[in-house]
C-alpha cells in the first residue's frame, strides 16, 4: 500500500471531523498492510500539514499528531502499544523542520513541546551505554546530538527574535504584517467551503480558528473608551493596533517555547545522563583519527554558538529572556560542557583538597616542575623540547592549575635552582668600608670553580632562554585563545591594568623580592670563562680598556686599517649594562622579545624595578631622578638594541669570512645577554652545519676550535639542543675527509688561526685542522657521556666514527689481525723509530682514520721494544713527546691514553707513569687532554696508588720502600688532574654545587642521603613569605649543623640517577612507594605523588633498553611493587588516605608515560596500562565499577607479563578503596584509556 492512502484517510478523517482514535484505526490499518515501514511516511504527512499552518492553531491535527507521537491525546504519558509512530523515527523527522519552522510556525512548536517530554521518556542511559560498550548499534545517541540542536535554535529563537527574523529574510513588523494578510485572505477563500488552495481544507470546519481571539483585550487597557477616541481611530490606526498586539502575543508565545526548551535540555543532562552517553561515544572510537571526527558530533559546541550572542547585533536579546532561571542555568551548563579544561580543574581541586589541605598541596615550587627543570641542568644530554612539554602539557592537567598559576609554578622552580646556585657566586659580606667591598667584588671570580661556574650558567640560560621558549610552545599548542584572555588585575604592580596569563604570573612573581635578589648577576660568571679565553672583546670588559685609552698613533694604524671594529665602547658599555640587569628585569626583556609580554605592561612591570633602584641609591640627586622610570626603561632597550644591531653585523661578518676569534667573541656574547643565546646558537648550528656539507676543513676547524676554547658554550647548546646537532653534521668528514680532498692556502699563511700553526706547514697543517674537529667530537661524546647511545648522534652504523667509539682502542697483532693495517702501522714505526721522522709523504699518503685506529698499536709496541732493552728510556719519551704535536695530538684520546690506562692496571705501570707524566706535566700538552680524559686517567692513578698501599701491607712494607720516582710522579699527577678539574674541595661550603654528587655522599649512605633527599623535597615548598630562601645547603649534609626549621630545596637528579644504577629498578620503585605512603599518612601526599611520578616517567638512563629506562620502572611498579606494597599495608590497617595517595601517584606515572616515545614503548604503555585496569575489576561491592574488555589473555601476557591476583585481604581493606579512588581522580585517565572508570 503506498502512502497516497494515508493522506487519503487523513483528508476524510479531518473533513469529517473524527477524533484521533477514529482516524487512528483505519491509520493502524494502512500500516499493517503496507508492504514496508511507512511510520516516516506518516510523520512527514503529519508534520508538513501541520507547519503549512503559519497563523492559526488546529486543535483537531494537533490532536491526531500527539495521538500519533505519543497514544494518548492528551499527551501526558507513552502508550507504546497505542502510538502510530516510534519514538526515534519521530524525532527523526521532527528536527529536519527547525530551521524552516523556527521563527514562522511558534504555536505549532509550543504544541510540539508538550509532546517532546514524553516521548523522550523512553530514553534509558544505562541501555545506551551498555549497547556502545558491546559494540552494538544504536541510533539514540545521533538522535539525540540533533534533538539538543533543535531545542537550542528554539531557545536561541526566543533569546534573539528580532536578529532571526531578519536573517529569515524578514523583520518582526513585516512578518506580522504577512500573517495579518494572510488570515484576511483565507478568511475571504474559506467563504466557500471546498475552495482552498491547500491539499485539503484545514479552514472549512466550523470549529475553525477566529482570528479575532488572539488578540489580547488587556493590551487596549490604558485606550481611551469614549465615542470621541473610539470615532477618531481611523482604518490604519486600528490595523497598526492589531499587528502590534500579535507581535507581542508572537513573542510570548516563542518566549514560552524557549524556557520550555531549556527545561528539556536539562532534563535530558541531569535526568537522562545525556553528557555519560555521549563520552561513551567518544570513548569507543579507537585512534586519534577517528576520535576527533567523532568528537565533532558533539552538540556542546554547536549548542553554545547556537546560543551565543550574535556578532552584529550586541544587544538583540530581551532582558527579560535573559534573566529567566532556566535559561540562565542552561547557558551556564552548555558553557561547563564546553569548557573541557574546567571539567578537569574542578575533578583535581576536589582531589587536592580530600588529600590534604590546600596550604601543602599548593607549595611552591611545584615537586614535578622541579624535578623536570633539574633534570634539564644535571642530567645529560637535555630532554627534548617535545618530551618537556607534552610533560608540562599533562602536569598541568593533572594538577588542575590555571595558566597563570602554572606558569608562575614554572617561574619559582627556574629561580629557585639559580638561587641555590647564585650562592657559590660571591660571599656575602658585612658592610662596611668602600674598599673593602670593592677588594670583595674583584676577588669573586677567585673563589669560582669551574662546576659553580658552569652550574649558574646553565641555569640561568633555563630561567631565561629555556622556560620563555617553553612557556611560548605550551601556548602554540593550546592555541592562541588563551593568551589573548585578559584579566584586570588591582595592585600597585600593574596599575590596574589588563594581563594576560604570563603577564600577570610575572606580575604576582615580582612579589618575591627574597627569592629574585638572591640571583646573582651574569657578570660573575662570564669574568670567570672570560678569564681563560683572550680577546679583544674580554680585554675590554674585564680590564676596562676603552678607545679613550689608546694613544694617537694607535688611533691613527686602527683608521688606516680596513676592518670595522666590534668592540666599540658603546658595544662593551651595553654588553655590561645588560649584564648587571636584575633577573627580573631580564626576564621581563626576554618575555617582551618573544611578544609574550606586551610593550606598555613591560613598562608598568618595569617602573616598579626603576622606582625600588632608585630608592636604593643613596648618593641619588632628587632634581635628576625620572619617577617614571623612564631614563632606566630607555637606556635597557637602547643597550638592547645596540647589542642586537652588533650581534647582527659579527653573524653577517664571520658569514663572509670565518674567523675564530670573531666566533670566539660571538659565543661570549651568549654568557651575557641571554637575549640572545638562542639567536647565537643558532647561528652557530647552521653555520657549522654549511661548512660541514661543503667539506670546508678550514672554516670547520675554526668553529670547532672556537667551540673548544669556550666549554662552557657546549654545556649551554647541549642544554638547549641535542648534542647530535654538532655530531651529526661532523660525521662526514671525520669518516670520510683525507688531505688529498683539500687544498692548501697560500694565500693566507699571515693569519693563523693559533700561534702554535706557525709551526706547522704542508700536510701537517691539515692534520692539525682536523685534529681541532676530531677534538670536539670526542669532548661532546664524553662530556654528554653518549658511548652508550651512538646511534642517536651517528647516522651511519657502518661508518668510522660509530665503529671507532663502539668498539675502543684496538691492538693490531694482540686482539685482531689485518694485514693492510699491519703495512701502515710497520711504515710508522719505522717513521717513529728513525731518525727522520714523519714525512709530508707518509701523512698525504695515510688518512687520520688510519691513524687513529693504528695509535694504540704504535705505542704498544713502542714500550715493548723498550721493555725488551732496545729502546732508550729517553728514545721513547722523545716518541711519546712526539704526539704532542699539533698535527698528531688529536691522536692521544681515547686511543693512546686508554692504552696507558690499562697499562697502569694490568701490564706495565712505570711505564706508563712515565708516559703520562711526560704527556702531562712537560713539553706542549693538548689543551683539551685534562678535560677529555682528566677523570678516566685520574682513576687509573688512583687505583694504582690504592694497589701500592694495599700490597705493602700484605708485604708488611713501607710505602717509602717502593720506587720513590714513580709515587712522587703519582702524587704529582693526581694533583694536578685534581687542580685542573677542579675536583679538590677546599671548605665544607664548596658542597653546595648541583652540577654533580656532593662529595659526602659516599656508596655506603648513597641510598639513604637518597631517602633523605626524597622527603625533604616533599616537606619543603617556598611559604609566601620567603623566610626560607636562605637555607644552608650544607644542612641536608650534617644535620648536626643545620639552624633549626630549614628545609634546603636542594634537588640532585644525578644522585637519584646513581641510586638507580647501583640500587637497581626494584629498590629504587619500592623507595619511592614506601616514601609516598609515608606521605600520605605524615603529610605532603601530593608533592610525593608529583616528585615520584617525575623519578620514575623522567629518563634518568643513557640508554632506553637498560634496565632502569621508564618503561621498566612502570613495569617493575605495577607488576612487582603496588601489588606487595597493597598487601602489606593492608595486614598493617593503612589508612584510606594512604591508599589514595598511592592511587594519585600510580595514575599520574601511568598518565605521564602514555602516549610517549616511539611506536613500541607507546604500544607496549598502552596495552599494559590497559590490562593492568583490568586486573582492578573484582566482585566486591566496595569496588568501584570498572569496564573489563575482553581480549586474547595469552598474546597479552606472552607481551606485557603475567599480573599479580588481589586477595581477599587487600580489597576488602581501606588501602584499596582509597587506592581506586586515587586512580579514579585522574582525568587523563579515562582520556588515555577509554572506558575505563564509568
């Protein structure tokens, strides 16, 4: 049957006027006998001949239309067995019609309304979400995204009638006009019944609609009723009268529909659980792909710009409407639903406050934020930028904080660690006279070595390059909404003005005057590395040299020279104004460069800074002092800019012509204006990365040199980049270069890059440039201790560099045999052994590969000649003089040096005591010789002073009875490696450096100063009033010396690394566990979950497959650790609290780990956290409900491992009833793994 017969039926129903169960009946009957479904067939004919109604109601249709939604003509309940149409189908069909309908058809909508809450009312979330979870299919939640759609057009429609008409084409006058015309006009067509236009006659009834009616009589209240002002109302007037009167009747009526549509709204949130269905929706879509097509169908978001205020018209909205309690509570939930962030802010909050109060919880610096930015200066190399943020991105999640408090979190623990570091800087003195305090400040740099040195160094490049750069990263990934979100602020700080995030955390951070004085000055550190490097650049700083001070006739030679000097005094004037700026006054600029801070809020930030130095001076001339702080805000940006004008003309000279000193005084720059370190450094990448690919020997020798004289620069790159930026582009021509491939200079012989190549000519002089390059590779191998990871810095397994330095020094003849090799180590010797020496011939002819792999061989079987009586003594220190050569130098590490070393160990020790001295203490040693293998060769010295002793006791000897020459050469060696590298500790003070270990810690107490180290970081957090910025960090050491109530904020990531190696990933996971336990019970839980979820998410290894990577921590945690700790508290009757700091800590590690690193570990995170949830699922009515996806148990095992069973015992406990919780207050948690906690 087709659907021509239902409209047929309706026709003949409606003219006859029968009720909706007459027309019902032979309704159900066309149903049944229809060959398919037609319920949509009968829905759109109901619906299309109900709106074709624009003016009028039709009591009898909207009867047969609810009999047909709902059974009943009352609409008050669902007949199921009794409706003609289904629920879904009728919803289905009903929100195509609301952008057409919205604005004319308001009475047809108010009656729509009525029915919507019944047949809503089979709506069952628990089904719903019991169908997605099983995968079945179900259309409700479709059907319902576009039923919140509809509901908020028809809000929006009440809210904002007038801006709706005229978008529909009309406005609200022309509108009613039509309607008026249109019911004259079908007034006069209805005269004769039969006649209409439509389908069928819905006007021919003598129950019609009288227009008349609507028109409400109290409107003409205040009309005058006299025959005088009833006669002078003339046709117009009375038409204007009526139209207005139905205009305002219209806009009650679709104001009415509007509160009834909030009201359905939320209903179907707070009654239907419409937000858990549609999460589940979400959640069941597998890959990010996917799931964000899927988030899409969520109506929140096109709920709220449906409901929004309309662009162009600021003020359509009737105050009235506005006002209206369900309206209000509708907006205020669709903006919740929408706000994801405040979602999560609000579950945290509730987290910290249940585990502690707010006071604690919200310590400052932030325990994770510490650990994260100690990591970055104290373990090497750096963590990517990537690897940091997305850390910081999901810290911030977990601790719930706003972007403003975040970023201030981050301020503190930058500047807490340059605190502690500003301290070995200078001595702070009583005051007193000029000269004594002036004697002070030039003896500073004295009292420096070079760990303190480099420690303040590379921290403050984290306070002011690293966290700005950050900081601009976590805002580029949130979008740009956030920093365009400005706050007014009332304090003496900002005048009043607006900020946004990082303004006014910077703002609330100029607060803390304690903590931003206690970082010392730039200038400190740079006279220090200065004073090992000569330039013209550092003459000038450090001893005052100015043009004033040259005479005329150096005056004159300097005009009739050619090159543009650098170093003006305006340029060092700069350089040492920028130096001496206060920390917040540079953070302040650098923030300003980066367009974080806006130019007239560094301004107002900056006057504070001005007005407070101004105050400071005492010898100040009131008539000369600017109030306003601008003297001081135009000469910091005028140094500024002179130095950038400068930094930009030395880049664009040493492009033209590489120059080492002109790098040279570039990369001192950096120690100063931290400006523009990134900038140099930078430079200095792509520079050294051009030379590379162009095989330029020359021009990368002097980068490689400059590099070499300024360490300190290294430290900082690597800090900033991975180190494999260096290494990488240098590994072609270390593998490849020989001397036929470049050509010699001679033209330029007057400019030597280094006295000492005076010396050197010919092939030589290219072997002492790639010496310079070899050299750096293996001092930024060593000083990021990447043996372990050569693949991350060399590209080529096969190539000479990664075979070199994985395999070590080999003896050619001992441990492998080559012949080819054999001729070239025989053509040397000879060389070495003659009285020729080495010849331009033999090096052209060799390669320095060659050579590097042959050293170790030619000085083993040098000291064998000796041993064997025949080879002078004074011969063979005279070959050994020999590779101190600038062109064979680069040769003595690791090869020929590691040779000695295990010659001191196991063969020949005299020997090789004499070889070392004679490398060290006489003739021109390497410069970087102490730096590279000063450690290596020192435990060499050491172990073979600790033999001596030990076998002269078993021999009941003296020491004095041993060979004198060789102890006193021992003793003088190991003094001075010591001297050089700065190991010996002269004061009980020198233990404050954060570069390394402190020197008390010994292996013995190594895991318990390890123990100590983790509950002091947890009961420490700076107070807001700072009284203990000053603590003596030697109190964590002695406690017998520590003032009482201080608590150092002191972090060594490198000890914990240490603790790690040699406690293994057991001791140190279940050291942690039993610490946040404790602190769940003692006090400080969120701090412990934070800094233990830091130790165990944070690389603390070299190398990812090593039994302390994170992946197995994570599993040693959750597989080993939380199960035995559960069942151990549990027996002892711990506390709920404890168990949800557990449960806080071990979803955090899971949160932090998820999603991270390459495919394998990401996958391996995955599934395992997945299955580890699983094994939460237990009968137990104290459990919480938890979703069990089935999966193939055996290939998840033979992946992951076997997890342990919870006993009886442990869930019936209050330990796991917290610890479920704490897992449950994550909000990443369902986020990372769907479906998890419901």
């Amino acid at each position: 049957m087709s659907p021509r017969a239902l409209e047929t039926v309706l026709r003949y129903a409606y003219v006859k006027g029968y009720t909706c169960t007459e027309w019902a009946e032979p309704t159900r009957e066309c149903l049944e006998r229809g060959d398919s479904d037609m319920t949509s067939e009968l829905c759109e004919l109901l619906l299309s001949r109900f709106f074709a109604q624009t003016r009028v109601n039709e009591p009898l249709l909207e009867q047969y239309l609810a009999y047909a939604l709902t059974g009943n003509q009352d609409h008050s309940q669902l007949d199921s067995d009794n409706c003609l149409i289904p629920p879904k189908t009728s919803l289905a069909c009903l929100v195509r019609y609301i952008e057409t309908t919205a604005i004319q058809n308001p009475r047809q909508w108010a009656h729509l309304l009525k029915c919507l809450p019944t047949i809503l009312s089979v709506v069952d979330a628990d089904q719903i979400v019991s169908d997605l979870l099983n995968e079945k299919p179900n259309d409700w939640p479709r059907i319902l995204c576009n039923v919140f759609i509809m509901l908020s057009r028809l809000v929006a429609v009440g809210l904002y009638r007038d801006y709706y008409a005229k978008d529909n084409g009309k406005d609200a006058s022309s509108t009613m006009m039509a309607i008026e015309n249109d019911i004259a006009t079908a007034s006069q067509m209805n005269t004769q019944p039969g006649e209409s236009s439509l389908p069928f006659n819905f006007m021919s009834q003598p129950n019609a609609f009288d227009p008349d009616a609507t028109i409400d009589l109290a409107a003409f209240a205040d009309e005058p009723t006299s025959s005088e002002a009833i006669g002078s109302m003339d046709g117009q007037s009375a038409h204007d009268s009526t139209q207005s009167t139905t205009a305002d009747l219209e806009k009650r009526i679709e104001s009415a529909n509007a509160v009834r549509a909030a009201q359905i709204i939320v209903d179907l949130i707070e009654k239907k659980s419409a937000k858990r269905i549609f999460e589940m929706m979400n959640n069941q879509q597998q890959g990010a792909e996917k799931r964000e097509a899927r988030h899409s169908e969520e109506p929140w978001a096109t709920c709220q710009s449906i409901l929004a205020v309309p662009s162009s018209q600021a003020s359509v909205s009737s105050a009235d409407m506005s006002q209206n309690t369900h309206i209000q509570k509708l907006l205020l939930m669709i903006n919740r639903l929408t706000d994801r962030d405040l979602d999560r802010r609000m579950a945290v909050h509730l987290k910290y406050q249940e585990l502690e109060d707010e006071g604690t919880a919200r310590a400052l610096p932030s325990a994770g934020l510490m650990g994260y930015l100690y990591h970055m200066v104290q373990i090497r190399p750096c963590l990517s930028d990537d690897y940091i943020i997305d850390c910081l991105s999901k810290l911030q999640i977990i601790k719930g904080a706003f972007d403003e408090a975040f970023y201030l979190e981050i301020w503190f623990a930058a500047l807490t660690g340059l605190r502690e570091a500003s301290v070995g800087l200078y001595k702070t003195e009583p005051q007193g006279q000029n000269e004594k305090e002036q004697d002070n400040s030039n003896s500073n740099t004295g009292n420096l070595d070079n760990i303190t040195a480099t420690n303040c160094l590379l921290w403050r490049t984290v306070v002011l390059v690293k966290v700005p750069y950050l900081i601009k990263k976590l805002q580029e990934r949130k979008g740009n909404d956030d920093a365009k979100a400005y706050v007014k602020r009332q304090d003496s700080i900002s005048d009043g003005l607006e900020l946004n995030s990082l303004e006014s955390s910077l703002a609330e951070l100029h607060s803390f005057a304690g903590l931003l004085n206690g970082c010392g000055s730039p200038i400190y550190t740079f006279e220090f590395f200065a004073s090992t490097t000569s330039s013209k650049l550092v003459d000038k700083l450090a001893f005052g040299a100015s043009d004033d001070d040259e005479d005329d006739i150096m005056k004159l030679i300097n005009d009739m020279s050619n090159t543009v000097d650098m170093n003006t005094t305006a340029v060092t004037k700069a350089i040492r104004a920028v130096g001496s700026e206060e920390i917040f006054t540079s953070i302040v600029r650098v923030c300003q460069d980066y367009g974080f801070v806006r130019d007239h809020v560094a301004d107002s930030l900056l006057k504070n800074v001005a007005v407070k130095e101004e105050e400071s001076d005492k010898s100040f001339d009131i008539d000369m002092l600017d109030l306003d702080g601008n003297d001081l805000k135009q000469s910091g940006q005028s140094d500024i800019e002179t130095l950038t004008k400068n930094v930009e003309e030395r880049m664009s000279a040493i492009k033209e012509s590489v120059s080492r000193t002109a790098l040279t005084e570039l990369l001192q720059i950096t120690l100063v204006s931290m400006i523009h370190t990134r900038r140099i450094i930078d430079f200095t990448i792509e520079l050294l990365a051009e030379k590379a690919a162009m095989r330029d020997i020359y021009s990368l020798s002097r980068i490689c040199d400059a590099l070499s004289k300024c360490p300190c620069i290294i430290d900082v790159l690597g800090q900033l980049y991975h180190p494999s930026v260096i290494l990488t582009p240098l590994e072609q021509v270390c593998n490849h270069w020989k001397p036929t491939d470049s050509e010699m200079e001679l033209d330029d012989r007057t400019d030597f890059d280094s006295p000492s190549e005076e010396d050197m000519d010919g092939v030589q002089l290219l072997y002492g440039k790639y010496g310079k390059i070899w050299s750096l590779v293996v001092f930024v191998l060593n000083k990021f201790n990447l043996y372990a990871d050569l693949g991350s810095v060399f590209e080529q397994v096969d190539g000479f560099c990664y075979q070199f330095f994985s395999q070590g020094p080999i003896i050619y003849g001992v441990e492998v045999s080559d012949p080819s090799m054999e001729e070239f180590i025989r053509q040397w010797q000879s060389a070495l052994l003659g009285n020729d020496g080495i010849s331009d011939d033999l090096l052209r002819y060799s390669t320095p590969q060659q050579l590097l792999q042959a050293a170790p061989t030619l000085l083993h079987r040098t000291i064998l000649v000796h041993d064997n009586n025949h080879l002078e003594i004074s011969a063979l220190l005279g070959i050994i003089s020999y590779f101190q050569e600038k062109f064979l130098s680069f040769t003595l590490f690791p090869g020929i040096i590691s040779l000695l070393c295990d010659d001191i160990l196991a063969r020949n020790a005299p020997v090789a005591v004499m070889c070392l001295h004679q490398l060290l203490m006489c003739g021109n040693p390497p410069d970087m010789l102490i730096q590279i293998c000063g450690s290596y060769i020192l435990g060499a010295l050491i172990s073979l002073a600790e033999q001596r002793k030990q076998e002269c006791v078993v021999a009941g000897m003296s020491l004095r009875d041993n060979n004198h020459e060789t102890e006193e050469q021992l003793r003088v060696l190991q003094q001075y490696i010591k001297t050089n590298l700065g190991i010996e500790e002269k004061t009980e003070q020198r233990q404050h450096h954060t570069e390394t270990i402190s020197t008390s810690v010994t292996c013995d107490n190594l895991s318990q100063k390890a123990r100590e180290m983790f509950r002091y970081i947890v009961k420490s957090g700076r107070s807001m009033f700072m009284r203990d910025v000053d603590a003596d960090i030697v109190a964590l050491w002695d406690s017998s010396k520590a003032p009482k109530q201080v608590i150092t904020h002191y972090l060594d990531m490198v000890m914990f690394q240490a603790a790690l190696s040699m406690g293994g990933p057991h001791w140190f996971v279940d050291m942690i566990v039993s610490e946040v336990l404790e602190a769940g019970k003692s006090g400080g839980a969120v701090r412990a979950a934070e800094l233990g979820s830091c130790l165990i998410t944070t690389p603390l290894t070299r190398s990812p497959d090593s039994d302390g990577s994170c992946s197995n921590l994570l599993r040693c945690l959750l597989q080993n650790v939380i199960p035995s700790s559960l069942k151990k508290h549990a027996t002892a009757n711990a506390s709920f609290f404890q168990g949800q700091t557990l449960g806080v800590f071990t979803s955090d590690c899971l949160v932090l780990m998820h999603d991270r690193g390459d495919s394998t570990e990401r996958e391996f995170v995955h599934e395992f956290g997945r299955q580890f949830f699983e094994t939460l699922v237990v009968d137990s009515e104290n459990a919480p409900q938890i979703i069990h996806v089935k999966r193939d148990a055996v290939e998840n095992q033979t992946k992951v491992g076997v997890f342990a069973r919870w006993p009886d015992v442990v869930i019936e406990s209050p330990v796991w009833r917290g610890f479920i919780k704490g897992l449950m207050s994550n909000p990443l948690v369902n986020e990372s793994w769907p479906n998890t906690f419901v």
